[in-house]
C-alpha cells in the first residue's frame, strides 16, 4: 500500500511540474527581448536628425522606448551636426557616450533627439537559465503537490463494480 501512495504522490509531482513547465515556458515567451546576457548596446544619432525633430518628425531610426537588461551599456554615437542630449549624456556632434545600466529600473529622460523630448528607458532584470527554473519549479511543485492530495480525497472508482 504504502509504494502505491509513493507512486501516486510521484507521478503527481511529476505531473504538476509538467504543467508548470508548459505554463513557465509560455510567460517566459513574452520576456524573449530580455532573455539574454548583457552588452553594449549602441544607438546611433543620424545625420540630419535635429532638422527632422525641428520639422517635427520622428527620425526613423531612433526608437520612442528602448528595453535593457541589467549590466547593459547603451553607447551613443552622435553622427549628426548638432551636439544633442540624453538624460545625464552630453554628445557632441561626431562624438559618442556611453552610459552604464546597473540596477533595474525605469526611466524617462529628457532627449534632444525626440520629438516628444524625452526617451523611455527600461531596464529589467535579465532571463537567466537560474530564473526559468525558478518559475517552473515555484509553479510546478504545489501544482503537483495539490493534485496529489486531490487524488487521495477523490474515491477511487474500480471497473466493473
């Protein structure tokens, strides 16, 4: 009797952990842009640019929003012929900067090179192989855990009877 009970809280887990893996993986789907390990990140300004916000033009180029993982290096390559202005970076015309991204966070700076004046930038938490494991276990395990216990309350129903 007692192997039966392990057997059945075993293939419970295991069906649980399944399902958290399904569900883990399907949400984890939807954080693809942060899946990755950090780098350098490099955002050029193009020539003709202050013109085209001056008109009124978003420049084609040049995202509204941008989206970071923690430990990312957003360089910024000034190509234009106007010095412009990101949050804290100053960059001259034909020069670049860079600014480290180190903690999670969400930002608006104020932006030369935007229509709107400003430029969103995320920055989350990286997707590691660590975090994706984390979910399918915190979802899986009272998952399985829950449909073990489901099958001891649920009667049993034998063929034939």
């Amino acid at each position: 009797m007692s192997k039966l009970i392990v057997k059945r809280i075993l293939i419970s887990l295991l069906i649980g952990t399944a399902i958290g893996a399904a569900l883990s993986e399907i949400t984890f789907l939807f954080l693809r842009e942060t899946a990755r390990a950090p780098k350098a990140i490099v955002l050029t300004i193009p020539a003709g640019t202050a013109e085209q916000v001056a008109r009124g033009e978003q420049p084609p180029t040049l995202p509204e929003n941008m989206i970071f993982v923690v430990g990312d290096l957003l360089i910024v390559k000034n190509e234009d012929a106007v010095d412009h202005q990101i949050g804290p970076l100053w960059i001259p015309a034909g020069a670049s900067a860079h600014l480290a991204l180190s903690t999670e966070e969400n930002l608006a700076y104020e932006c030369s090179f935007q229509t709107s004046k400003y430029i969103g930038l995320d920055v989350r938490e990286p997707v590691t192989f660590g975090t994706r494991l984390y979910g399918i276990l915190f979802a899986g395990l009272p998952l399985g855990v829950l449909i073990a216990i489901y099958s001891f309350i649920m009667p049993s129903q034998k063929k034939g009877s």
